[in-house]
C-alpha cells in the first residue's frame, strides 16, 4: 500500500470517527436540554423572607 492509499484511508477513519463523535455530543445535548425541560424549577428562597433580618414573615 503506497503512502497516498494509507493517507487517505487514514483520512476517511478520522472522517468517521468525527461524525460518530458529532452525533454522540448531540445526542448528549438533546438529552440535556430535554431533562432540562423537564426538571421542575427549584422555589425561590428569597420569597417569604425579610431582607434586613433574612427571617420569614
């Protein structure tokens, strides 16, 4: 196998190898912003309490 041959097959693995990588981040992404949507907001500690004294009213 000349140098080109083996340059180019090294080409198309790292070709692949960069999409499989590409739809796995998006795939992590999707799930991430999915759960994201999903995850139910966290209560404002600030409501209910006295600014000056940080003690519920």
């Amino acid at each position: 196998m000349s140098k080109s041959d083996e340059a180019k097959l090294r080409e198309l693995r790292l070709a692949a190898k960069l999409r499989e990588n590409l739809k796995r981040r998006k795939g992590q992404a999707r799930a991430r912003a999915d759960a994201d949507a999903q995850a139910p907001t966290a209560p404002n500690p600030q409501i209910g309490q006295d600014h000056d004294t940080g003690k519920t009213s």
